[in-house]
C-alpha cells in the first residue's frame, strides 16, 4: 500500500495533475484517502494508487545497483 505524508509532491496518474498532499484519512471501510492541493490551486479526495511521487519518478537512475 502507498503512503503519504503532509506536504508531499505528487502527481495524480490519471489527469497527469501536479500537486501537494494537504490530508489523510482512513475512510469507513478502511481505504486511506488522499487529499490534495493541485497547482491551480483547486483540491481533491484520490486513493493512494492513483498518486506517485513525481520528485522519485523524474530522477533518471544511471550506474549499477551494488548489493550488500
């Protein structure tokens, strides 16, 4: 499950919306909720799987992954 924390940047997949997390919640169900300040300033509910973190997403990973 994804998680996020206040403050956090991120994109909502779907609309391709940058944006900033301002809450979380637990619905009745138990679902984590996401809310989310976008750019232009408007705000709204996602689930955790419609975000990614778009600061992680644009880094370009070169080199080789050494094991312990």
């Amino acid at each position: 499950m994804k998680t996020f924390t206040l403050l956090q940047e991120v994109v909502h997949i779907p609309t391709k919306k940058k944006g900033q997390v301002i809450t979380t919640k637990v619905d009745r169900e138990g679902k984590q909720m996401v809310e989310v300040k976008y750019e232009n300033g408007t705000t709204g509910w996602s689930i955790p799987e419609a975000l990614t973190n778009f600061i992680q997403d644009s880094v370009d990973h070169t080199g080789e992954f050494l094991s312990d």
